[in-house]
C-alpha cells in the first residue's frame, strides 16, 4: 500500500453497516405520497363538505417523522458542492417568487401561490438530508414505490373511465398530472427491468405508456421521447452502449406501435388526439399560445421584476400560462428567471462532467428532466415539485463505494 493512503476496513457482505436504515424509508415513502397528494383534498376522495388539501397533514407527518431516523442514523460523507449551489439557486427562486407578491396588483390572488412555495420550501428542506442519507437500496426502494403509485393511478383512471373529453386521468389530478405519473412510472420500470435484470418490469412498460395515451397529454407524450434522447447523449459512451440503446430503442417503439394497433379504438384516438392535432393542417393549441403570449407581454412590460405573483392569475381568474419558465417570468422578470435558470444549468453541469452516470444516477436525472419538459406545456410552477425532488437526489447520490467508506467511518 502506498504511504500516506487510507485504508478502507473490510466489511462483511451482510453487515448491520451495510444494511439501510430503516427509518430513512419512512419518512422517504411519506414525502413521496405527499408530493402525489398535491392539491388533492378530501372532497376528491370522499363524498363529505370538510375540504382538506391532504399536503399539509401529509408533510406534517412526514417531518415528523424524519426526526428521530435523522439524528440517530450515521452523518453521511459532505455531498458534492454543486448540490448546496443548486439549493441556494433554488430557494434563490423560490424567494423571487414569493417576494413578487408585494408589487401585484390583486394581493388577495397571490395567498394560494404563496401557500403552495411553502410548501416547495419544506419539501426542498426535508428531501435534502433524506437525499443526503439515502444509500443505493434506499433509492430501489424508491423505484418501487414510484412504480407501484403509477399502477394505483393507473388502475383507478380505467376503474373510474374517462372523462367528458375522453381523457383519462385519477383522484381529479386532471390528465396532464396523470401523464407525468405515468411518465416516470415508465422510466422506474425500465430502469428495473435493466438495471436490476428483473425482466417482468418490462410488462409494465406498455401499460404505462397505454396510461400515457389515454390521458391525452401531447406534451407528456413529447416529454418522454424528449427524456429517451437525453438518455442516449449522456450514454454515449462507447460503440457498445451506442448499440444497446439502439436496439432498446426500436424494441420500445416496435412494442407501442404493435401496442397502438391492437388495442380495439387506441389507432384512431391517437390519430385524432395526437396525430392530427400535432401534424395537421391546422395545429391544435388548446389555447396554449393565447396564454404564452399574455404571460410574454407581461414579462417584456416589466422585463426585471415581472408583473408580480398575482398579475397572470389576476386577468385570468386564477389561471397560469402552462409554461413555467413564461410563468416565472411574468411573475419575478429576469430577477426570478436568472436563479431558475442557472440551477437547471448546474444540474445539466453535473450531468455532464460526472459521465458516464450510473444507472441509479441516471434515472434520478431523466426522471426530474421528464417533470421539468412536462412543466413547459403544462400546469404551474407547483406542477414541477418532483423535478426539484429528483435534482435533489441526483445531486446528492453517492455510489456504493461511499456508502462502503461512511459505514466504515472514513470521511472523504
């Protein structure tokens, strides 16, 4: 050995060092149902007039739960530096968002954007020492319950049918929520299928994506081949891998389309949903471009500090401009769009001069970037909380030989 070199004690395959803390899932498994939860309320699930937002009991329970997990566990090795410059970006815009409230017209439309980024900020707050501890084994626990909350949200949709516009979607999330659940379902399966040769997750693969269809969503459906793309440039590594991800590719593709083909009336609602309204004569917007268009002449009224949090929502009666980065621009100008846009970047930095990314890694990548594509065509700056959450953990991932060097207690 050469001197001057640490030596890393030998640990046993089966040691209680090597094993995952048990409470770390906990409170890992009750913030993931929350972020699900969203806006959910009791009058969705149960036919009564107290109206509840389940969040914030559900956050309660889950920082609560975090308390004792976190302050007996292990202190985990310092994560990479850039994950500190991320957050500090983060809540960077978060705070703009929240400080725009004061120069709106209409305070009174700002509290509920103003409920909803403090909620962000405490889910931010308890992912990262959640993010900070998780070993390898946590985060394939993680890909189950990802999994198994897409095929709830699944079997609920087909239990319930669609709705008045033939759209699918569970527990009144409205379709383009229901597409992002089964978008990253989609993306959990594979990476199951793959990375941990359990080759029956591959069967859930085209009812996810069937999921996909029957919500309609145009923007999920672009999102996802958009995130495959991502996937290839940052695999790219070898002429090996180059040919793996081909073939891959043409087999998932091969699969929807005979998928498409056999499912009795799936052709013709994905010409008319999809096809038509994307490649046709005339482009079907659903009155996206109106909307983009209000949220830019905002923006470029007031380019530094926006309009403010309640000026969109004010002149259309609470709604959003379904672009998140149209959406912070109106709201906080360039002061909210500078930190927006540089912790994407960072994570974007870290993606690619941490290559090749490990499988484990790279799905928590492509998981965040297929909410953040989503959140361009559709919902609020709300409708992106499990892109943060995924950055968080990509960002603070450590591979098993650190996980090996703090069980044995030797910092790096």
């Amino acid at each position: 050995m050469h001197q001057g070199s640490v030596r890393t004690p030998l640990i046993p395959k089966h040691s209680p060092a090597l094993d995952t803390h048990a409470g770390i899932r906990t409170p890992l498994a009750l913030l993931v149902i929350t972020l699900y939860a969203g806006t959910m309320s009791t009058s969705r699930i149960f036919d009564i007039d107290f109206d509840l937002e389940l969040r914030w009991p559900l956050l309660g329970v889950s920082l609560v739960a975090a308390v004792l997990p976190l302050s007996t566990s292990p202190k985990p090795n310092p994560p990479d530096r850039r994950l500190y410059t991320f957050l500090v970006l983060h809540l960077l815009w978060l705070a703009t968002l929240a400080a725009s409230a004061a120069w709106g017209i209409d305070a009174t439309f700002a509290a509920p954007y103003l409920a909803d980024i403090c909620f962000l900020l405490t889910a931010a707050a308890l992912a990262l020492p959640l993010a900070a501890r998780a070993k390898p084994s946590d985060l394939d626990f993680l890909a189950h319950l990802v999994v198994a909350m897409a095929a709830l949200f699944m079997s609920t949709a087909l239990a319930v049918g669609p709705g008045e516009s033939g759209r699918y979607a569970a527990f009144g999330g409205g379709p383009n929520v229901f597409v992002r659940i089964m978008g990253i379902g989609l993306l959990f399966s594979v990476h199951l299928a793959l990375s941990r040769r359990r080759w029956l997750w591959f069967c859930l693969v085209p009812t996810f994506f069937y999921g996909m269809l029957l919500s309609g969503s145009r923007g999920g459906v672009v999102s996802i081949v958009a995130v495959l793309g991502l996937a290839l440039l940052l695999k790219l590594t070898s002429p090996r891998a180059l040919v793996r991800l081909i073939a891959s590719g043409a087999l998932l593709i091969a699969c929807m389309a005979v998928l498409i083909e056999s499912v009795p009336g799936l052709s013709e609602w994905f010409d008319a949903r999809f096809v038509d309204t994307l490649l046709g004569d005339e482009i079907y917007t659903s009155g996206r471009d109106l909307l983009y268009q209000d949220g830019l002449k905002i923006f470029l009224d007031n380019p530094f500090l926006g309009g403010g949090l309640s000026d969109f929502p004010r002149r259309h009666s609470g709604g959003y401009p379904h672009n998140l980065f149209i959406e912070t621009g109106a709201a906080s100008g360039l002061v909210g769009l500078a930190p927006l846009f540089l912790s994407i970047a960072v994570v974007m930095w870290v993606a690619v001069t941490s290559r090749p990314l490990a499988n484990d890694r790279l799905i928590l990548l492509l998981a965040g970037f297929l909410i953040l594509a989503g959140s361009q065509f559709s919902g609020s700056y709300f409708d992106s909380r499990f892109a943060w959450f995924f950055f968080i953990l990509f960002l603070a991932w450590r591979s098993p030989a650190d996980t090996l060097r703090t069980a044995a207690g030797v910092q790096t």
